[in-house]
C-alpha cells in the first residue's frame, strides 16, 4: 500500500523524541543539539566537559527548549554506561543517537606511539561501537530509532595534507561500521547513517587554522573556498535524524564544500 506524501514541513520535526549527542558541550555536537532541540526533540548533552556541557544546555532550555548534561567519557566504558542509564532514568529513552565525540592526533606515522593510537581508536571507534550498541538494544525493541555518527572526508579518501593515520583509520572504520550496522538492523526499524565533515571552525581544527599557509591550502583545495562553521553539519544531522529521512539508511552525506568532486 502506498503511503500518503508526508507534509514535508512536518517531517523534520522531532516532537517527543529524545536525542543524545556526545561531544555536545562545543562545536558540532553543541550544534547538533541546538538544531535537534530546535525541532522539538530532548536533548541529552553529553560531554567529557561537564561544565561546558552544563552551559549547552542551559542554552537550550533559556531558549524554550528542553535540555540536561550529563558528563561521558566515550573512551571509558564504565562511563558510557552510567550515563546512558542516567539519561533512560531522566527521560526514559533515546530516540536518537549522535555519535560526534572524536579526536585527531596528526603526527607522522612513524613518530606515533602505540598509546597514541590506541586513544584515537577508543574515542573515535569503540566509543561510537559501545553508544550504538547499549542504545540500540532499545531502539530494536521498540522497532525505532535512529544513529547518526559524525565521521569526517578523511574516512572516504586515503590522502590529506598532512599525515594524520590514526584518524584517517578510525574514520574509515567508523564508515563502515555505518553501512554495516545499517544492514544489520534495517529491517528491525532502525536506520544508521553519518554525514562527513570537511574542515570545520572548531576546536579539533584550532592547530592547523592558526597556520595560515595551511588555511590557505585547505581553501584553495576546497570548491567553496572555505571552512565549514558548525551549523552547516546541523542540517545535515537533522535531516538524517528526521522522519523526512525514513527510507535512509547506510548513507554517507558528505557536507563538504565539493572536497570529494574533484
């Protein structure tokens, strides 16, 4: 049977749902939580800054938005855990899963201690793995939900313009992990999708923006011909997040500024 047009208006609305965002306290996850909770959805802020994270929510409740923090650390399983069972005890469940807390470490391959590594994979892959997972279980339950992660261009292509292994790596995992994960659960109702990145005006860029000669590269590689700001990732959450994302699932939005055209 076929369904009725959705009023499209409508169907990027996000009433009665909640959404937990890690790395939400700055940057793209305060984005993303601003633009959810803008929508209608309770947002559960979560972040390895308790602080930072406390003043993202009260952003959004001062705005008529509802909203509380919690701190979480994605490398610390014990703490993933806690909090998700803090947020199901406040708010019953999670509707959505934004899985944006990363970290990059750009040094040349031979100059990275294993420790190195092993932290990057811990935030940028386990973290996202331990979310989905204890989330998920819900969300298949109730045959509902929705996980979003929050990758980068560099999980798509091999190269950059600098050495970066470790997180060109984990990124690339977390790709696959996406479509993997969408596969595995589509027809259980939940969908998994990312968008990826290009450069974006946060604190994960702060090192390379302070270096003009870089910026001038990364502007002059890019179509656009500039840095992303946060909010231009926040509409690409949103919609993947949406109902007008329903039959999306396993998909890689690049928000890019034409990086991966040419």
């Amino acid at each position: 049977m076929t369904q009725a047009t959705p009023d499209m208006a409508r169907a990027f609305r996000l009433d009665g749902q909640v959404a937990l965002v890690t790395g939400a306290a700055a940057g793209i996850g305060r984005a993303a939580s601003v633009v959810l909770s803008q929508a209608g959805a309770t947002v559960a802020v979560t972040d390895i800054d308790r602080d930072r994270a406390e003043r993202t929510a009260g952003e959004i409740v001062a705005a008529g938005g509802r909203a509380a923090a919690w701190y979480l650390d994605v490398a610390n399983e014990a703490s993933i855990l806690a909090a998700i069972a803090d947020v199901e005890a406040a708010f019953a469940q999670v509707d959505i899963l934004v899985n944006n807390a990363g970290v990059a470490r750009r040094d040349p391959t031979e100059d990275v201690a294993t420790e190195t590594w092993r932290q990057v994979m811990a935030i940028n892959i386990d973290g996202a793995f331990i979310c989905s997972r204890e989330l998920g279980r819900g969300m298949l339950r109730r045959r509902a939900g929705c996980i979003i992660n929050v990758i980068s261009i560099m999980g798509l292509v091999g190269g950059g313009l600098y050495p970066n292994l470790a997180y060109h790596t984990s990124k690339g995992a977390l790709v696959n992990m996406t479509r993997a994960l969408a596969a595995e659960w589509a027809d259980r109702g939940v969908r998994v999708n990312a968008i990826a990145p290009t450069y974006v005006n946060t604190e994960l860029t702060a090192k390379l923006r302070a270096d003009d000669q870089m910026v001038r590269r990364i502007e002059a590689r890019t179509p656009m011909g500039r840095f992303a700001e946060p909010e231009d990732m926040a509409g690409g959450i949103l919609y993947l997040a949406s109902p007008a994302a329903r039959m999306v699932t396993g998909h890689i939005l690049a928000i890019d500024g034409g990086w991966l055209a040419i």
